[in-house]
C-alpha cells in the first residue's frame, strides 16, 4: 500500500510538472474489437447505419481515417498495442516460413516474453488498478498468464476460439476469473454454434461497467482494456440483438457491441467521469473476407485479415475524452495501435523504456491540437517486411494474396479484387516496388509507373526510410516457431471441477502443421 501511495505521489509530480499545475489522475479505456472492418461503423459508411453509439462516439471525439494495426493477425498486432513495438522486435512472429502468419495459443506453444514491457505494467506501477476484460491471445501457458503481465484482474478467455472435438454446444473456450476457469459463467456464455446466441458480450459489459464502478467509489485511477471477441468466428450475440441487423449475424454481433460502447460511455458521464477518462475504439485487423457473409467490411480498401493490403490493417479508430479532444474533429494522421503506449505515457508526463526502440509515436498533439506528423508505417506478415507507408504514398516490397492449396480450397482472401502486376494467389517479390497513391487509389488498384515522374520523386524517401529501419532492426527471439503435439493436446485448466475437460480421440490428434 505504502509503495502504491507514493506511485500516486509521484504521478501526481509528474503531472503537475507536465501541465504547470495539479491536475486530477485520469483513467484510460482501451476499446478493441476483434476481426472489425474498417468499413463496419456509420460514421464510415457503412449503410445500413447501425452504430449509433459509436457513431456519436466519434461526433462527440476524434474519428481517425489513417488507423493502423501493427500486424494483420490477432496476436501480433495485440503484442504490438501492449509494447509499443512491432512484432518483429517482441518476438510475436515465425521464422518458420518466409511472410508466414502464425497464431498462438491455437497451433503454438509461445507467447509475450518477460523481457518485454507492457502497458498494464507500467500504469500499475504508476498506482493505476487494471483490468482485461475480454479476449487476452498472448499466450495460455501460466508464464504467459495477463495477472503476471500488468494486470490486478482478469475475466475472459486466452483466445476466442472453438476446438475442432466439441459437441455442437459447447464451446472450447474457456473464461477465466484472474487465475481460474469461472465456473457458472462457463454455462452462462455457452455459444449454441447452431444459432450464435450467448450473453458472453452481455456479460463483458456488466464486468466493465462494475470495474468503473468500483475504482469509482474507491477513487482510484484504473486502466480497463475491453476486448470482446463477438465479430470473430465463431459469431455469437444476445437474445437481445439475435436477428435484428440487416446484415446477418454479423451485424447483430456489431449492433450488440455498439450497445456496450455506448452503455460505457453512459456509465462515465452519470458518474461524472468522462472528462477525466481517456477512451480508445479500435480493432486489431482487419475484416476477414475469407469468411465471406460472415465477416465484416473494410470499406474501399483492398483484401482483409492477414494481408497486408489496406484492408488487412487500416481499422476504425475513435478517439473521446470530452473537455480534452474537441468534438466533431477528423484526423489523417497516420497512426498505429503501437502508438497508444507512447500516448497514454505522454498523458501523464511519463517516458517510454529507454533501453528498447519503441516504434509506436504519441498522438497527444494530434488528439489535443489535430495537427500531425510525417512518419514511416511498416507493413509486416511474419518475420517479412512486406510494404511501407509514407505520407499519402504506399510502396509493396511483397505482395500476397493466397496459397495455390488454399485457392483449390475455396478460400480467397481477395474475390474478383486482383490488382495489376500481382502474381495471383502466391508471394511475389517486387522490383522495383510496387507504388501506389492510397488517397486516390485507396483500393491499390493502379499502380503508378516506375518510369514516370512521380515514382522517381518519390521513391528514393521511401527507401531512405526502409534503409533506415532494416539499419537499427534487432529481430527479437521468434515466439511462434515451436509447436508441441503433446501439449497442444490439452484440456483448459480446472475443466476437470466442471467435468468440461475435452480429450481429442486417439484417432484424430492435434498435429503441428505449418500452413503457408
């Protein structure tokens, strides 16, 4: 308690040093969805025009048009948001393949190592209470455990995922209270895969809205970082919002957290919290367009989920704190996930760890002034860097679409969306690199020529600025190489107190495979 008080003590300096005079702590809510497309909100364009809450959201905030993840998986880009670092540096990738997309917990055995400092760490440290509501995806062996990586609390699950040896009922995922498997609340959210209904996103939003309560009467700083898993397959939605979208299951899912959001935001303003709380909306890639009616939208841009064109990365992104971030502004500044680390530290006067590259920048002027900065964004997929953004200029290193296997399949990241010079369904390395305007062109449809003006002009900054990175890049130890059959052969910890343990027949075990 003694070391807690004078946290706050010295937060307290900080902040009074950083503005000129006292001011009260503020809390920070990190809203981030699950497989979201950048094209899935109103106040995007979606028209079916279901998001009223985020909706208002962004006209009483900031909505950001340049919003990137780190990486267009779950995993890396979560490791990306929690350490200000791409993947590349904190280890969430696999050198077991060139460009090779690998997951964790599902098919491998890592997760976010110790060496590395997240968020949650720094603001407990700090005197903040925290707490991860929701989908955690940073690995589920207990070294990787969220409550010994920042957080006082915990309710949710390791990943978001059905095993493929359950009955049609019951969902292999299982939810967690801090260090145990919750058992009431296993049968609670259980997940009908026949019709997608649970009161799982139901349930997220009581856990929010108490935490808030909570640190309320206490009058405690609190970080929450809410993370529903709702829009990602398997879909599931509340009775409530069960077939009440235009748009299939997938917008009821949407519908439902659009509820939430605006129940939070509700919650902060009756409790007279809002000008004192920071909230971030986003989503850690793009739609999954493999999924295909049963997956989002990304808008204009081009592919999804695991690529790294403009869909597979670009999410919706808004920014709210009434009193701080003036309403109805629009940002095109180009901004990460990495970039709430750097951020939130800068909030209240604080540096980011100085013995590590942070690749993450703060948006503090951005959010507060809306002016901005010129900065390189890097585009990975696995241990490959694959494009770069700079200013309104895109330039392909490599492109990918898909596998020849997978096409055979039937599984087409990019359906009648084939884009000029690109080797369909397979890796292709471009030299010269493929050149786009992606405010013209934001679907990278039309490349610009190699011979004309305009890429000589602009190009050379471009790669200046790939030179400049790949010079000071220290790969960290690669985190999903390892996959053990043995273990991956599991049943969730406690199932055995709920009679829930799932053993996969002997004749059908989990194997490591290494897909493309």
């Amino acid at each position: 308690m003694d070391r807690c008080i004078m946290c706050i003590v010295l937060l307290f300096a900080a902040l009074s040093a950083n503005g000129g005079h006292t001011k009260e702590i503020p809390n920070f809510i990190v809203m981030l969805m699950d497989d979201m497309g950048w094209g899935d909100l109103g106040v995007f364009g979606e028209p079916s025009k279901e998001t009223p809450n985020l909706d208002r959201m962004a006209s009483e905030g900031m909505l950001l048009t340049d919003f990137y993840s780190a990486n267009p998986l779950c995993s890396p880009s979560r490791a990306a948001m929690m350490t200000g670092r791409l993947p590349i540096r904190n280890g969430f990738y696999s050198t077991n393949a060139h460009a090779r997309n690998a997951y964790t917990p599902q098919d491998i055995m890592g997760g976010i190592p110790d060496s590395e400092i997240l968020l949650p760490e720094l603001l407990k440290q700090s005197g903040y209470h925290t707490k991860l509501v929701g989908k955690w995806h940073l690995g589920q062996q207990p070294q990787y455990h969220p409550l010994r990586h920042g957080f006082d609390e915990w309710f949710g699950s390791p990943n978001c995922h059905f095993g493929p040896y359950n009955d049609v009922n019951t969902p292999n995922i299982p939810v967690y209270r801090d260090a145990v498997m919750a058992g009431r609340y296993y049968e609670e959210f259980q997940i009908d895969k026949r019709t997608g209904l649970s009161n799982l996103t139901m349930l997220y939003l009581d856990e929010a809205i108490q935490f808030i309560k909570q640190q309320h009467l206490k009058k405690q700083p609190f970080y929450l970082y809410w993370t529903p898993d709702a829009t990602h397959e398997p879909l599931y939605v509340s009775e409530k919002f069960y077939n009440t979208s235009q748009r299939g299951l997938y917008g009821d899912a949407v519908r439902e957290l659009d509820y939430a959001v605006g129940e939070i935001l509700k919650t902060l303003v009756t409790l007279g919290l809002d000008k004192n709380t920071f909230v971030f909306f986003s989503s850690d890639n793009g739609a999954a367009t493999y999924a295909k009616t049963s997956g989002g939208s990304n808008g204009p841009y081009l592919c999804g989920k695991e690529t790294t064109f403009e869909g597979g990365m670009r999410e919706p992104a808004i920014a709210w704190w009434p009193g701080k971030i003036s309403s109805g502004q629009v940002s095109h500044q180009v901004g990460s996930l990495m970039d709430l680390f750097p951020t939130i530290l800068d909030f209240l006067g604080l540096k980011p760890p100085s013995d590590r590259i942070i690749d993450g920048i703060s948006l503090k002027d951005t959010l507060f002034q809306n002016t901005g900065v010129q900065r390189p964004l890097f585009y990975y997929r696995g241990n490959t860097l694959m494009a770069v953004r700079l200013g309104q200029y895109k330039a392909h290193l490599w492109t990918w679409t898909n596998s020849i296997q997978e096409f055979n399949r039937g599984v087409n990241f990019c359906p009648g969306q084939e884009i000029q010079n690109v080797t369909t369904h397979d890796q292709t390395q471009h030299d010269p690199p493929l050149l786009f305007d992606i405010n013209r062109d934001p679907g990278e449809k039309y490349f610009i020529k190699p011979n004309s003006e305009e890429y000589r002009s602009v190009m050379p900054e471009i790669q200046s600025a790939v030179a400049t990175h790949i010079k000071h890049l220290v790969p960290g130890t690669p985190q999903l190489n390892m996959c053990d059959e043995a273990v991956m052969n599991w049943s969730p910890p406690g199932c055995e107190r709920l009679n829930k343990c799932l053993t996969p027949p002997a004749s059908k075990p989990y194997k490591c495979t290494w897909p493309h």
